[in-house]
C-alpha cells in the first residue's frame, strides 16, 4: 500500500467530484426509494408466504 500515491488519487478524485443539481439529486433519490420499496415487498411477501406455509393460515 503506497500512502502517498493513494492519498493522490483521493484528492484527485475530490477535484474532479462536482455537487450533482437538483434534477439529479431527485431521480436518484427517487429510484432509491422505489428500490428499497420493492425490496421490502418482497421480503414482505416471502414472509407472508412462509407464515401461510407453516401455521396452515390460522392465527
């Protein structure tokens, strides 16, 4: 691991990194959101699947 050489390519990368516009910032956020929702339906919908499975439906 060679500190100096990794410490620029870090500043390097800083420089070249900008602020993303508002535009930007809304789609990602807006397709992370979609992301994660469908993730948690998922798991919602194995977890439903699993408790049907194992207690026969009753409560």
């Amino acid at each position: 691991m060679d500190v100096p050489y990794d410490l620029t390519s870090y500043v390097r990368v800083l420089k070249m990194a900008t602020t993303p516009t508002t535009e930007e910032f809304l789609q990602v956020s807006k397709i992370a959101g979609a992301g994660i929702i469908v993730i948690g339906l998922v798991g919602f919908l194995i977890g439903a699947i699993m408790v049907l499975l194992t207690n026969g439906g009753g409560v």
